[in-house]
C-alpha cells in the first residue's frame, strides 16, 4: 500500500510538471482564455459562449536574454480588474469605458529566466503582450530574434486577408504597403500570394460560430510591425518580424530595447456576427497618450486634385480653383500633392497658403519619406527622414500656415521604420501640424498616442480606381471588406466620394467608375477618416444635384459612436454613425445584382430623415421620410447604395 501511495505521488507530480494551466473570464463571463504548459511548451485558447473560437494556439519568443520556447514552467499568474475611461476626439468614437480583466502569466525556463505575458479580457476581445522583466542577472540591452505567438483557427475557418508584399517590390520599390487585394473566403491554411505570410488586421469567419479579427496595436518606435506567417502544417499562424530587404537593407529585421521590454499587443476581437469587430476599441484600449501638447489639431474634410486630375495639376492656377472647391463645399482643408515644390514653388507656395486662408481652408502638403529605401522620384525629398531636416522644413510650413503633411513612401516594418513614423508624428506636434501617412504600415494605436495622428493609406486605395479598369470593376465588392478590416481598426485615407462617370480630366478618357452616386454619397460614413480626401472635382458641382452637396458640406469625419447594422465581407454593408445628436445611416451594395435589405434602425425611431438613394442607372433621388417604428426597407440597384440622416 504504501508503495502503491509512493507511485501515486510521483505519477501526480510528473503530470503536473507536464502540463500546468490558469483561466481567465471577460467580465460578462462569456469569453474565456485558458493558458496551459505542456510538456515545457505554453499555449492558449479563446471561447466564447463555450465554443472554441481559436484552438491552442503557442506563446513564447526567442531573445538574448533567454529561451522562451521550450523547458517552460508556469511559475505562477496574478489577476487583476482594469478599469480605464478616456477620451478620443479623432476616432469613430468619442468616449470609451474600458473593462477588462487582467492576468499575468508568469513563466521561467531551464535557466531560470523570467518571461511575463500580460493577458486583457474584454467581453469581446483579448489582448495580449510579452514583457522581458529588468533583473540582476539581465539588466541591459535585449534582443528578441522572434516570436512563436500562434494562432489555430478552428477547422472550415475562411478567410479575409491580405498577403504580405517582398521587400523593394512594386512602383518604384516601395513596396511592402499594405496595399494588396484581400482575399474572400479562402479556406484557412491557404499559402499566401508571394509565400511571405498575411498583414494586419486579418479577419476569419469560422461558419456558424462567427467572426474573429486578429490585429496589432501599440508600437512607437519601440518594437517592428509583426505579420502572420503562411500556416504551418499544424494549420497554425505564427508572428511574423519584417523582411531583411525592408527598408533597403537598413536596420535590423529583430527588436531592440533596454530592460524591462515589452513588446506590442496583439489583439483577438470576437464574437457570433460582426458587431463586436466593427464597434472594438481594442487598438486604443491597451495604449496610453505618448505626448501632451496644448496646440488643437483639426479635422474635417478635403478638396483634391491629384485623384482625378493626376500631376499635371500641381500647380497655382489648379491649386487655386480647388481651394475655391473646398470653400464652395465647406471643407477644411486642401491637400496638395507630389511636386509642389517644383511646379509651384515655396515663394508662390506662401501665397497659396494665404489665399485659402481668406477662404477659411487649410493646406495639407505632401512630402516624400524618402531616405534611400525606394526609388520613388516625386518631391520634396529628403525634408523628413532626419530630425534636423524636418526641423527646418516644420519650422518654414508653421510659419506660413501649413495645417498638415501627407507623408508617401515608406520602407516596410522594421523597428527603424516604425521609429521613423513616431519621430516624424512627434517633431510634427510641437510644429501643430496633422499627419497623414501613406504607401505606409497599419497604424497601431496611433489615434489616442498622438494628438496630431491624423489617418493612413495602408490599404489599396483610391488611387486604384484611377489607374487600372479591373480594380474600378472589383471597387463595389472590396469596399464592402475594408469596414470589417482595415478600417475597423483605425483611421483608413481611402479617399471617396467620386462624381465623374470616367476618373479624368478629360471626360472622355480615364477608367469608367461602376458605382451609383448613392454608393459614393454612402462611403463618406461607411469609410471612416479623421481627415477625408473627396474625389469630388469642380465641374461635379454643376452636373449633379444640389442636395449631394448639401449633405457632403455637412458630413462630420469624426464620430461619437457607431453602430453595426447588417453586413457580409464583399457583399454587402450597413453601418450607421453618430455626431453629437444626429445620425447618419450608409448602406452600399458590393454586388452586381439588386438587394432590398430591411433594417431595425431604432435612434430614428419617429424621427423625421432625408434620404439619398438609387434612382434610374447611376444617378440618385432625395427624400423625406419618417418611421414611426424604426424599420427602414433599403432598395439597393447593383454595386449601389443608401444614406438616411438626420437634417
């Protein structure tokens, strides 16, 4: 007996070295994480409502400091209840009341070092990121080589992602720039475009169980951009760090700091439809405000010429009539584009800013990245890849005027890029100058760590529309993915809103658009953008009715709330937004084919709204109409739309 006790007791204790888990519950109890130790390896899972929405999944990373992939121990885990209540005046919404419950996993390896990763559990999402501590034995520098975070879709999982670009590839190489097509409905596992792994924000409908959006979040500088590797033959994504080619070879591909680390979040939002996904804070949630500055940074909407009328309208007589658009349509700003300096000058520059001044519109000038990891020939040039160059050249925009910078052609996502992106939006700050970043990276909680952190392309955009046929034909159904990627998780510049029946000049060349007025009229709310760059070009003002204009010269950018009303990825969405007391409602049509969609809109519940809808072909109609119970029957034409808001 007492052998047979003596057995028993080592049988007990080695299952117990083998494997080791902890629980943790969202705080409405629906969602769990479990976190497990098997056989020296660590792993987690998500449920939700008691079905598993990520299957296990693995942790851990490789660093200088120690092994964090194998000979694993949970040495113990604290829990703790997150509460946070914060403003943000540059988002889809405008007041958050975060809950979270907290706990820390504690992990040591066979040497004895200390790996921590701190898990935050909303009732729809999760969130998650390592943290190297300071200790005697380590007490400086750290390099983490790579991570082996995983993520294990359950199986018939589908997919809405886009691949991962090789390095120096595309126009001019300046490619990776998140501007890739998504996929639709690829079963999970398939290899990628260029075999080089998914970018961020990846969305995966996992049938009937529902809907799970993976992202990153919170990097300045401190840590490169992550992507999802191609899944192995386990069906497993694991994390990703930036090519060696990024950048032009510039820079480390790992991730340097002083102890303690930490490294970006990577967050998980869930849930059984897609409400949870369009209507997350996650990529604020978990970040903290990184400057203070008492200088206001506005927002609102955009004339630009460049969309439709391309390079040979950057100059002064051009520039001139689309300040004369933005003051007609009420917009705040002007953005003018690549070559300014050149065609137009500084000298006649300072005239330019002065003329929209008397016209009450503020100028946004574009700027070229460049270093040397591209080859991309527009200028300016070589004003904003150092400190000292782009302390000069603010120092020049603030005092004629310049409200902000749109910021092209960056390297990838290597640290040294992503530092280059926080040094550009701080030195911008202290000159009160906005920010827009294109041929960019996914801005990871940039919305609430900068106050002058405007919007980024970093999603195959409307320049698109303009230069090839295939995506102007393809343009109805892709909008209908990016309110449920990309633009779910911050600021998108797409640049909507198209009148013209060919996009150019000349009204009889350019690509042909496909879409109805009411979709375009749609996408300034479905799209969200802190600033937002209309297509709209001068004559649209005279061949168009005037209602469209009216309710453009009203559209906020900004939002107090929003709402998910009904929708699928590549067919079809409705989402409404809220500015103080009125709402706007945006339906658009992804496919070729008429749908008639009946929706609960209870904020309009008895309220009197217009609404802009189809009418014959590609033109639309205006209305009135008040709903005594909330319920709207949308009529939609194929690739068309509907906006109801309140006037």
């Amino acid at each position: 007996m007492r052998f047979l006790l003596i057995s028993l007791f080592f049988i007990s204790l080695s299952n117990s070295l083998q494997a080791q888990s902890v629980s943790a519950l969202s705080p409405d109890k629906n969602l769990k994480l479990e976190v497990s130790v098997i056989n020296g390896s660590a792993y987690y899972n998500l449920f939700y409502q008691n079905e598993e929405f990520l299957n296990k999944s693995p942790l851990g990373l490789v660093s200088s400091v120690g092994d964090f992939t194998k000979g694993l121990k949970l040495a113990g885990s604290t829990s703790s209840k997150i509460q946070d209540s914060y403003k943000l005046n540059r988002s889809k919404v405008s007041q958050v009341n975060y809950k979270a419950n907290e706990i820390k996993c504690i992990f040591t390896n066979t040497a004895n070092d200390t790996l921590n990763v701190i898990f935050r559990i909303t009732n729809t999402d999760a969130a998650f990121s390592y943290l190297l501590p300071k200790s005697k034995k380590n007490a400086g520098d750290c390099t983490i080589e790579k991570e082996i975070t995983g993520f294990k879709l359950p199986v018939g999982t589908t997919t809405f992602i886009t691949p991962q670009a090789p390095p120096s590839s595309g126009w001019e190489k300046t490619k990776p720039s998140y501007e890739e097509e998504y996929t639709r409905e690829e079963p999970v596992g398939t290899k990628s475009q260029y075999g080089l792994g998914y970018t961020f924000p990846a969305l995966f409908h996992l049938g009937n169980k529902g809907w799970l959006l993976i992202s990153e979040t919170g990097i300045s500088g401190n840590y490169p951009g992550t992507r999802l590797s191609d899944a192995n033959a386990d069906g497993i994504y694991t994390v990703a760090f930036p090519q060696e080619g990024e950048n032009n070879n510039q820079g480390a591909a790992t991730a340097v700091a002083v102890l303690p680390m930490q490294t970006s979040w990577k967050t998980i939002t869930l849930g059984k439809t897609l409400k949870p996904i369009v209507e997350s804070t996650a990529s604020t949630d978990v970040v903290k405000p990184l400057i203070k500055t008492s200088k206001i940074f506005e927002t609102g909407r955009a004339s630009w010429s460049w969309i439709v009328w391309q390079d040979a309208s950057c100059n002064y007589d051009d520039q001139k009539t689309f300040i004369d658009l933005a003051a007609n349509m009420k917009c705040e700003f002007i953005l003018i584009d690549a070559l300014w300096d050149v065609n137009i000058g500084k000298e006649k520059m300072t005239e330019l800013v002065n003329y929209a001044k008397s016209k009450n519109v503020g100028v946004i000038l574009w700027y070229n990245s460049n270093g040397n990891w591209n080859t991309a020939p527009q200028t300016p040039k070589d004003r904003m890849n150092t400190h000292e160059a782009r302390l000069a050249e603010m120092q020049w925009l603030q005092q004629i005027g310049v409200k902000g910078l749109k910021v092209d052609f960056f390297g990838g996502d290597k640290q040294v890029t992503m530092k280059m992106y926080h040094d550009i939006l701080t030195d911008a700050a202290e000159f009160g100058l906005g920010i827009n970043f294109h041929g960019t990276t996914l801005p990871r909680g940039w919305e609430r760590m900068y106050p002058n952190y405007m919007t980024s392309e970093a999603v195959l955009a409307s320049e698109n529309l303009v230069f090839q046929q295939t995506f102007s034909d393809r343009y109805p159904t892709t909008a209908t993915i990016y309110p449920f990627t990309r633009n779910a998780v911050s600021s998108m510049d797409f640049g909507p809103v198209f009148l013209n029946k060919r996009l150019n000049r000349n009204p009889d060349k350019g690509t042909i658009r496909k879409t109805t007025d009411a979709f375009e009229m749609a996408t300034a709310v479905v799209f969200f953008s802190a600033v937002q760059h209309w297509g709209l070009t001068p004559e649209n003002l005279n061949e168009k009715p005037a209602y469209l204009f009216d309710y453009l010269k009203k559209i906020p950018t900004v939002w107090d709330e929003t709402r998910f009303i009904d929708g699928y990825p590549g067919k079809y969405c409705v989402i409404a937004r809220r500015k103080n007391t009125k709402w706007y409602v945006a339906a658009i049509n992804g496919e070729n084919e008429a749908k008639k969609i009946s929706v609960n809109l209870s904020m309009l519940k008895g309220k009197e709204v217009s609404i802009i809808s189809d009418g014959e072909g590609a033109e639309s109609k205006f209305g009135t109409k008040k709903s005594d119970n909330g319920t709207f029957s949308l009529e939609l034409s194929p690739n068309g739309g509907t906006v109801i808001f309140m006037p």
